[in-house]
C-alpha cells in the first residue's frame, strides 16, 4: 500500500478527503469476496453506506492512478 500512497499524493487534482477515502476504498475491494455493494463496503470499513455513494459520484482519474503507479514501479 506503500505505492498507492505515494502515488495519491502525486496526484495533484486530489484533494485531501478524497485521497483518505481512496486510501481505504482500494485495499477494501482487494479484500473483499463476493458481491460488491455499498452495503458490504461499509460492512468492513468506518464508512456508512451513503458515504460510499456520495463518493462514487465524484470523478477519479483512473489512468493518471495507473500511470503514476506503473512509473513509481518501475524504480
């Protein structure tokens, strides 16, 4: 989780409650099994379910994530 952090803050379109949220979110959905719902989010995490939802409506550059991940990788 290392790389993910260090890739979040060099990320500069982020702000900080989104960067704590996806710090959370990424190694929830590694850990869970099965169905995928906000419901089961929060089941494993601090977050309530229309936390999740409210966050999901935001925008997340994906591919500036995977770029970044792939460079800082690389080293």
């Amino acid at each position: 989780m290392e790389i993910v952090n260090t890739v979040l803050q060099q990320m500069s379109s982020l702000k900080k409650p989104q960067r704590r949220f996806i710090r959370v979110l990424l190694p929830l959905l590694m850990c869970l099994r099965g169905r995928v719902n906000f419901r089961n989010l929060s089941r494993y995490s601090d977050y309530h379910e229309k936390t999740f939802s409210r966050w999901y409506r935001r925008a997340f550059d994906f591919t500036e994530f995977n770029r970044l991940s792939f460079g800082s990788s690389r080293r």
